[in-house]
C-alpha cells in the first residue's frame, strides 16, 4: 500500500499532460456504456411483452412495473394460442415463407448474374431502371397488383403472397447478390468455359456456392419480410383459414381486447421465431452484408 500510495496520487499528474492516453482510457468504455444504454433502450418493449404474457389478469398495468410477475401465468399461452386457430395462422405463414423464399433465392440469383456476367445490349440501362423501380413506394402498385390478382381469381388465396417472389422478389435483393457476384474473379468463369461449362453450369457449380453469404443474407431479408408482412394479407385474404399470423393477431386483439396478457403471450409466440433466426445466422447475415460492398463497377 506504501508503494502504491504515491502512484495514485501522480496518477491524475500523468494523466493531464497524455490526452491521447486519457481518450483511450475512457473513450472505449464510454462507447460501451452508450451502447449498452440504447441496447436496454431496445430491449424494454420486448422485456415488457414477456412480462405482460406472463402476468396474471388484471396485473398488466401495475406501477411500478414488475419485470418478474408473481405468480407466473405459464398457462396464458395455451390460452392464448386456443383462442383462434393460430396452428393455420402459423401453418399459412410457414407455408408463404418458404415458397417465397424459394423464389426468391433462385430467381434473385439468376437476375443478378444476368447482370454480372452476362453481355447483352442494354445491361446496364436495365440495371438503372430495377434501381429506379427501389424509389416507387409500394402504395403506388398496390391497386395495379389487386386488379391483375382479381381477375386472375386468386383474392383470398396465399397465391398472391408467393407468386411475386418468383419473378426476383425484390430489386433490392437482386442488387445484392449482383455486388456480391462482381467480387468473384472473372478467372472463373474463363476457366469454366475452356472446361466446356456451359453459363448455367457456371452459375449453378461455381456462384451458388460461393455466393452463400449473400444468399443467406437475402434468405433472412426475404423470412423477415414475409413473416411479418400485414398489408398484403389484409387486402388479399378474406376467410380466417387463409389468414398468416400477422392478421390473425389483429383478428385475436379484435375478439379479445382488453385482454393484454394474452395479446402479449400470442405476440411472444410469434416474434419469437424471427428472434432466435437473427440469433443463430446473424454471422452469416452480416458477413454477406459486409462482402456484397467489396468490389463494384
């Protein structure tokens, strides 16, 4: 303690004439602090949420908040999850999620490494005007799409929600996978053709495997989308056994209201899948977001 006493008091000495050394003491830990601020800043809606689905009727609005109820209500999701036939909700949604992101992924890809690889007059005026259709808001197409759906005969149907995903999905995640792509060595492909691989081979044998960043990148973007997608259901789905889970939430708070504890223990139920899906690929997810920006033309 001797020894230590007179470095302590020289310490604030040492400190004043080092500003650098003082920034990178504190800065690091000031970030982190920040950080962990806005992180509990986010959390707390989705704290409160599960804690809500767990409390006892009655006891939703208590102040101050109590973060742990007591007693814990396990029985406010079987409840809640009975109420209305959530099984089809979540089997409609699964059902749109995956054919979705099938289309999605393959014709994405396929646009993209038209637009990479391929030399064809007009490449790249085509290429400004699938960036420039980014800018349209949706609400612009929205009747155009309810005409062509209507006289197809497919209202009330899931074919609405599927179909656009296979005609590339999204200009965005075509751009993607396309920034993605430009960073594989030409090499490649030449290697291939003097091989005798013909251009959907090489898309198929030497892309798609080496674009599984992007890829998964895009997967997450397309599951989130058509998970939590509440427009296009709303105005394209009429009967209950056709509705996703976003509308049937919206048809349970209608039949329920008032019950906020079984509101919030249907809502945990399905934000959780998206939650844990973020959790388990987000080194993928960003990791392909981090790759597409690496090269350019």
């Amino acid at each position: 303690m001797e020894q230590t006493a007179p470095l302590e008091r020289e310490l604030p000495t040492l400190l004043k004439g080092h500003p650098r050394l003082v920034r990178a003491i504190i800065g690091p830990g000031l970030w982190h602090v920040v950080a962990l601020a806005v992180c509990l800043t986010t959390l707390a809606p989705l704290a409160w949420m599960i804690s809500t689905s767990l409390t006892q009727t009655g006891n939703e609005f208590q102040f101050p908040p109590q973060w742990i109820p007591d007693p814990i209500v396990l029985t406010n999701y079987p409840d809640a999850l009975t109420a209305l036939p959530f099984n089809l909700f979540f089997r409609n949604t699964l059902v749109v999620v995956g054919v979705s992101l099938l289309g999605t992924l393959l014709t994405a890809s396929l646009v993209a490494f038209a637009f990479a690889r391929l030399n064809y007059p007009g490449r790249d005026f085509w290429f400004m005007v699938l960036l420039s259709t980014m800018m349209l808001p949706s609400a612009v197409t929205l009747i155009p799409h309810y005409v062509i759906f209507k006289t197809l005969g497919w209202v009330d149907s899931l074919l609405p929600l599927m179909v656009p995903a296979w005609f590339g999905g999204s200009p965005f995640y075509i751009f993607l996978i396309r920034q993605f792509f430009l960073t594989i060595p030409v090499d490649l492909d030449e290697a291939a053709r003097i091989d005798g691989a013909s251009t959907l081979r090489i898309f198929a044998q030497i892309f798609l495997p080496l674009s599984r960043p992007a890829m998964t990148a895009v997967a997450i973007f397309s599951i989130v989308y058509h998970w939590n997608d509440f427009l296009e259901p709303l105005i394209y789905l009429n009967s209950t056994n056709n509705m996703t889970i976003s509308v049937g939430l919206t048809l349970f708070e209608n039949q329920y209201t008032g019950q906020w504890n079984l509101m919030m223990a249907a809502g945990v139920t399905s934000v959780m899948p998206i939650i844990l899906l973020f959790i388990f690929a987000q080194r993928y997810f960003t990791r392909g977001i981090a790759l597409t920006g690496l090269a350019g033309r």
